[in-house]
C-alpha cells in the first residue's frame, strides 16, 4: 500500500506535530460527512481533550483524503492505521538510538549522535485512544474500529518495548504498595481475667 505522497495539500508540519505535541490547541468542526472532521453541538468551552481529539480527527482524515489512492472512512483498516504511525515519526522529537549507536540504552547520551527522531510511545499510545474514540463517535462500529485493530496493538506494544531499550528508560507503571494496617490504635484488647471462687472477704 503506498504511503502518503508528498504534495502541497499535505498537513503542514507545524500542524501534524500539534496532532502530538500540543494537547492545548484548539480546532474547528468541520461538515458531517463520513470522515469530516467532528463537530461540537455544546455550548459549553471543549476541554483539552476535546480539542486535542478534533485536532487529531481532522488530520487523519486529511491523511486520507490525500492517500494515494484516496481513502473512504468505511475502507481504513489496520494497515492504514500503521501507515499513519510511520508517517508521523517524520515529525517526532524523540532521540532514538540505533543497536549500533555507542549511546544505546543509555537515558543521558553525552553527546550528539545521527540516531533519528521519532514520535515517542507515550504519545503514540494516547494518539491511538483518542482517535479510536472519535472513530466511534463519527458513527464507526466498534468491532470494525481500525484503531483498536490487533496489528496496531502489537506495533504499540513493539515501539514501547524498543524505545525502552534504546532510550535506557522504563515504561513499566510502578505499583503502589500497600499501607501497613494500623492495628495498635484500633485493635481491642481481649484479656480475660478470672478470680478465685475463694477469695478472701
């Protein structure tokens, strides 16, 4: 399946890396059609979320409207979905290294190297959610959701595993342990006491 072309009607780079970089800014709705970009019948401000899930809706449609060839909502699949992935490492601004760079694995490189730049796991995995959730509210089916697709887990779940390995950092989330139970303050003391049935008067 061929990649995006390059033409002029592509999204700029300022504005794709806002699809991952700037959760603040907002957007504007669009028309109703199937991959129209999501319109707002509230009154009320978007959160950032909000915006931030437009903002990404509008520029993978985009995506698609400029496929070669061009790309209907009810046609994205999986593999679609991938093909969006790698088009935006373009514009990440994630160092990562090679296996063979000398500054792989380390979370502190001491100098400049000529690995790329790619858009980081944290912020391909919370792209992913938004947009699998706008899919649903643009009248996508669930169990037809691209973005929630199997091969775009693994890729996750891949990207995850070797920019943690390569950036020397841990996407593991630590667990809180517990707290001691306090038994001192709470507890009831139940000694029992007993007396002799002949004891003095």
């Amino acid at each position: 399946m061929d990649l995006v072309s390059e033409s002029t009607n592509h999204p700029s780079r300022y504005e794709m890396e806002g699809v991952v970089n700037n959760p603040t800014t907002p957007t504007s709705g669009g028309s109703s059609s199937p991959i129209s970009p999501t319109s707002s019948n509230n009154s009320t401000t978007p959160s950032r979320y909000e915006n931030q899930k437009r903002r990404d809706w509008n520029t993978f449609c985009q995506y698609l409207r400029n496929h070669r060839p061009p790309l209907s909502l009810a046609m994205c699949s999986g593999a679609h979905v991938l093909e969006f992935l790698h088009y935006l490492d373009q514009f990440g601004k994630t160092k990562v290294h090679n296996p063979n760079c000398p500054f792989f694995g380390l979370p502190n490189p001491p100098a400049p190297c000529p690995c790329p730049l790619r858009q980081a796991w944290g912020s391909l995995d919370a792209l992913i959610g938004r947009l699998r959730a706008a899919y649903e509210e643009n009248g996508g089916r669930p169990e037809t959701n691209p973005f929630g697709a199997r091969a775009v887990r693994i890729y996750l779940r891949d990207v995850r595993d070797f920019q943690a390995k390569a950036r020397g950092v841990s996407y593991e989330k630590k667990r809180k342990r517990p707290k001691p139970k306090s038994t001192s303050s709470s507890s009831v003391s139940t000694t029992s006491t007993s007396t002799s049935p002949n004891a003095n008067a």
